[in-house]
C-alpha cells in the first residue's frame, strides 16, 4: 500500500467540509434544546414545517449562486457556474428569508417563525466561517495590521472570516439572552438579521470586491435593501399585529 499524500489544499477542503457539517449539526442542535415557547415553528404541523424547510433550503441554494452566474453572464460557458462551487451566504440567507416569507403567505400560516431560527443561525453561522477561514476564502484586502493572515502567499490580508466569527458568536450571546428573559418576542431573527446588514455593509469597505453602482458592491446594495426591507416588515408588524396563531387546513 502507498501512503495517502493530503496536500496543504486537500487538507484545506478537508476541514472546511468538516466546519459546514459541524455547522449543520449544532443549528438543529441548538434549535432542539429552544425551550418550546422559544420555538414557535413547533406548533406547526408536519406538513407546513416541510414546506417551510424545503423553501428555505432550495431558496437559499438558488440564491446563494446568483451572483456568480450574473457575473458569468455573456461567457461561452456561464451556465456552467451553477455547478462550480462559488456561492455566498449574504444572498443565500436572502433567498432562504424571502422564500420562506412567500410560502407561509402561501399556505396562510400568521405564525411568526423567526424565534425558531435565530440563535441556532448564528450558531451556525459562527462555525461555518471557520471552515471559509480554513479553505482560505471570504477574505478580505491587504492590510498593515499585525492580525493580517497570509493566504496561499497572498500576503497579510483581513481575516474577515474571523471578523464574522467574532460577529456572529456575538450575537449568539445575544440571542440566547434574549431568548432566556423572553425578550423581542417573534422578532429576534429580523433583529439579528438587520444587525447583520449593518456587519456586512460596513466591512464589505475591506473586502476586495468591485463596485456595483454609486460606489457600493453588489454585497452593500444587497446588505443595503435587504436591512431596509427587514426594518418596514418590523414595523408594519408592530403597527399592525398578525397574531400567534396559524390556519390549519
């Protein structure tokens, strides 16, 4: 037998598979232990809650890969980035929220289920960004500072994977205390998720990533509409309460 050879890069996948799976394991995890009254999606029946996961699954999928097929449009082959690995979480956690809004107006469900999703999402999303640290991407410009990681001899970049570990462990902090004194009841994944556009607009100024229009990236502009959206929601739902109940068929 010959001796298995793992390359620097192999191993690199390696452990960024290894974050995603850990990452997938802790969200249910963490989203069975809510106290019931925490997990308002519980109060569900079997079908709408596969309706709902399949709609956020396959919406944040899709989503997750816009933005790399736009950028391949007019090329010999771009439908072939529907295949390659690229994908981004920014759009991908759009896509899941927005297609999880559009089936429950479908199917008539009034019940906020955001609560059910927030601590475990941050959780969740804490220990994926390790895996984009390992595998070496999701980083950020050049940079002076003695914390600056260098990535396959990229030189001292902004470990911005690292920033948004920082960012999202924050949060989960956050979220639990929030869930443990029964606070921001029905409304803590659009608390956490207009935080997160805030995160995001603000340190996409130190990612290298190109101008859209008026001097903002695709990311800002997406960060930028998505957090205005989040908010209009809150507040029509305070100004006009859609209730804790959900029509069963």
């Amino acid at each position: 037998m010959h001796p298995v050879n793992i390359s620097e890069l192999d191993m690199n996948r390696l452990l960024y598979a290894v974050c995603m799976a850990m990452a997938l394991g802790a969200f249910l995890l963490v989203r069975s232990l809510l106290p019931k009254e925490s997990s308002p999606l519980s109060r569900l029946g079997l079908r709408e809650r596969f309706f709902l996961a399949t709609a956020a699954f396959f919406g944040g999928a899709i989503s997750a890969k816009i933005p790399f097929v736009l950028a391949s449009l007019g090329k010999s082959n771009g439908w072939l980035a529907w295949a390659a690995d690229g994908k981004t979480l920014t759009a991908g956690l759009v896509g899941a929220y927005l297609s999880v809004e559009m089936v429950k107006v479908f199917l008539g469900i009034r019940i906020k289920t955001g609560d059910s999703f927030a601590l475990p999402l941050a959780v969740a999303l804490a220990i994926g960004r390790m895996g984009c640290f390992f595998n070496g991407c999701c980083h950020g410009v050049a940079t002076n500072m003695p914390w600056g990681v260098d990535f396959k001899g990229s030189g001292p970049l902004h470990p911005t994977q690292l920033y948004e570990v920082l960012f999202h462990s924050s949060m989960a902090l956050v979220l639990w205390h929030l869930t443990a004194t029964k606070q921001l009841l029905t409304h803590r994944l659009q608390f956490y998720l207009i935080l997160y556009c805030i995160y995001r607009f603000i340190t996409e100024t130190i990612r290298p990533e190109p101008n859209f229009a008026l001097g903002l990236s695709i990311f800002q502009w997406t960060m930028l509409i998505f957090g205005i959206g989040l908010t209009i929601q809150w507040m029509i739902e305070l100004r006009y309460p859609t209730g804790q109940a959900t029509n069963r068929p």
